[in-house]
C-alpha cells in the first residue's frame, strides 16, 4: 500500500513550485519613490517645506531622461547620484522642472543606482484646499514617451477653509462618540477608542485658538485619531463577538453534558441541540480565522452568525429542559442575543410538547440549514475563504455532522420499519 503522507508531500511541493511560478515578477520599467517631507503631509500658505526623497530607477540607455516638478514656490534643488553605495553630486537647480539626461543617469545593470533629492519650497496660495505636488518624478523613453510616474502630494490647506474643515472634523468627532457609546453600551471594552478620541478632541480644541498653519497640522492630526479610534473600535467589537459566540457555546455543550449524564445522548431532540452547536462551532472557527487576518468585520459577522446558531440550540434546550424537569443555565443578556432569540422562539415552543413536536423542530433545523437562510448550507461553509488549519478544524466538525445525521435517519427508518 503506497505511503499518503508521502503522497501528500510530494502533492504540496508540486502545488508550492506552482504557486511560485505563476507569482508575478516585479517589472524593469518602474519607478521606486521613497521618503519624507517636512514638517508634515499638510501644509498652509506661505510655510516652508523641506522633501527628501530617492528615486531609483533601471535605465536601459542613455537616451533615457528623468524630470522632477513641485508646486512648491522658491524651489530649491539638491541632488546626488548613489551608484553602489557612493555618492556622486549632480548640479543644484532652481524653477519647478527639473530634467536630469541618461547621460547623467544611466549606468549599465550591473550598477545599482539611486537619485537622491533635497527639496526646500514654500506652500503656494490655492484657491481650495486639496492634495499638491510635493515631488512628481517621471521617467521619459528615447522617444519621449511616458515609462513610468510616481508623484509625492501632500495637503495644501487655504486658510479660508479652516473653519470649514473644524466644523467637519467637529462633526466627525459627535458621529465617533456616538459610535463608541453604542459598543460600549453592547458590553465591548472601548477604552483604547476612547483614549484616542480624547486625544483627537483636544486636537481639536487647540486649532480653534491656533493660526491657520498650526490650525491645518492639528487638523489633519484629529482626522488621523479619528481614524484610530473607528479602528480599534472594530477589533474590540470583533473580539466581543467572539467571545460572547464562546460562552454561549460553552453553555448548551454543557447542558448537553448534562443530557449524556441522564443517558440521553441517543434522544432526537439532543440530536437536534447538537446540530446547532455544530454550526455555532464551525462559523466560530471561520470567525476566528477572519480575525487572524484581520477582517474584522467578516471577523465579527461570523461570531454574531455562531451565537445566533448557539441561542437557538440554547432555546431548544431550555424546552427539553422544562420536559425533563431539569434547572436550565441563565444565559447573559446581550443586544444580540436578544434579537437571536426572538427568531428563534418559534423553534424553542415547538418543541415544548413532547417526542412528536421535536421531529416539526428537526424539519425546522434542516430548512434553516438550507440555501434560503442567510447562514447558507454546508456548501457554503465549504467555499469560505479559511486558511488550511480553519478547512483542518472544520472538515471534522462537517464529517461528525453528516455521521450523526446519517446514524439518525438510520435509527427513524428501523422504527418506521418496525410499524
């Protein structure tokens, strides 16, 4: 009998050489721009910037040229060629264009070659505020033509608007409070969005008694904390999710421990309590997985769609529980634990009374398991986008599913057999 897990190896290996062969190579003809500009990304009239940038660049001949521009008035410009480390100066210049020749530029592959530039300018006065050329570097073929262009902007702010864009930011600042009371008020933890929106507000304050160049700086930074805020504010809600997914699944696996205690383990209606925690435990996984790669939101998706299937497993529950004079578990209440067992309610009094009512809650269960329902079916599942530890831990779940489906059907057949 042939080794599988040799079989598999060799598999993998094939499907990685693959893999490599169809990545896509980084090609000749681009350029590579990188640096900074001082004293930020946003800028008023009048104030003094200062960019440094490299531009490396792969010359296939000296036919070929480079031109730098800037929107920056008073330009002042300090370049130097890096050729395998060592530094070669070229003439400083004046005026928006600059165009540097291949005879300048060019040398053969087996060089590396970087313009180093220095750009000293003032902000020019703009009829709107609005992104600005701060360095655009194009590269021209023997032809004239366009090879490639990189362009470095940077936020030109005109003083008329300052107040304009306070009151946006003022408004964003209410919409971002609102926000995070309404998390925290679900029971996620908002400190960390909190302290940047503490931050963001101070920002805030301070450019309404700032001029307009210091003003358009805090700006741009109460944006930036903003931003932060929303984002932390996305991975604690996620973890939330996830974490309430868990406890609630903790809880009806317990109680279906209880029911294997009292020999109940082959009762149809644990059967169908065990569906829905199967379910809740797969889209547990995938919501795991999501947060791992940081897709929050599909993250959080998952685990609201887990809890929904544990609460209605948990509902079911409560009602075999009221059957078998049993004391059920309290659930925690939250805002979407509520709104799950409201959809589930119908399930939960179905199967109030008795043995004949829990078969109407199983035909329940295998329609809500089907393609009408937002959850989808196994298929679905299947061609989620998880990674392979995620398909691992999932594939078991499904096998255990369809076992004890099977093993069920089975058992209503020999009783149907029987009468």
């Amino acid at each position: 009998m042939p080794d599988f897990s040799n079989k598999v190896a060799i598999s993998l290996l094939i499907f990685l050489s693959l893999c490599c062969l169809a990545a896509p190579c980084l090609a000749d003809d681009e350029l590579e721009v990188w640096g900074s500009t001082s004293p930020g990304n946003t800028l008023t009239l009048g104030e003094s910037a200062t960019a440094v940038y490299s531009v490396s660049y792969d010359f296939e001949s000296d036919d070929e040229s480079l031109q730098l521009y800037t929107d920056l008035l008073s330009p002042k410009w300090t370049l130097s060629i890096l050729i395998d480390g060592v530094s070669h100066n070229l003439p400083s210049y004046t005026g928006r264009y600059v165009s540097l020749s291949g005879f300048e530029l060019y040398y053969d592959d087996s060089y590396s070659s970087v313009v180093k530039i220095s750009l000293n300018g003032t902000a020019p006065e703009v009829s709107s505020t609005g992104n600005y050329t701060i360095i655009r570097a194009t590269w021209y073929d023997y032809a004239g033509d366009t090879v490639d262009e990189e362009t470095v902007e940077a936020t030109i702010v005109n003083p008329s608007d300052i107040d304009g864009i306070l009151e946006t930011r003022r408004s964003e600042l209410a919409s971002l409070k609102s926000y995070i009371d309404e998390k925290s008020g679900l029971g996620v933890d908002t400190g960390s969005a909190e302290k940047k929106y503490n931050v963001a507000s101070g920002a805030i304050e301070e450019a309404e008694e700032s001029d307009s160049a210091a003003a358009s700086i805090l700006i741009s930074s109460a944006k930036t904390y903003i931003d932060e805020s929303y984002s932390l504010i996305d991975v604690a809600w996620a973890e939330f999710s996830i974490e309430q997914a868990e406890s609630t699944i903790d809880i009806v696996n317990g109680m279906i421990s209880e029911y294997e205690d009292e020999g109940l383990s082959g009762d149809s209606r644990v059967w169908v309590i065990l569906s829905y925690i199967d379910n809740a435990e797969t889209l547990l996984v995938l919501a795991k997985d999501k947060f791992s790669l940081d897709d929050y939101d599909s993250a959080r998706d998952y685990a609201e769609q887990s809890e929904s299937k544990a609460e209605q497993g948990y509902d079911y529950a409560v009602s075999l529980n009221e059957d078998l004079d049993l004391k059920s578990p309290t659930l925690a209440a939250t805002a979407t634990s509520t709104k799950s067992t409201k959809t589930s309610t119908s399930t939960a009094t179905s199967t109030s009374t008795g043995t004949s009512d829990s078969s109407s809650g199983i035909d329940d269960l295998i329609s809500d398991l089907g393609g009408d329902s937002d959850l989808g079916g196994v298929d679905d599942i299947i061609h989620s986008e998880v990674d392979l530890d995620s398909a691992i831990k999932i594939l078991p779940m499904i096998g255990d599913a369809l076992m004890d489906a099977f093993d069920y059907l089975s058992s209503l057949l020999s009783m149907a057999s029987d009468n």
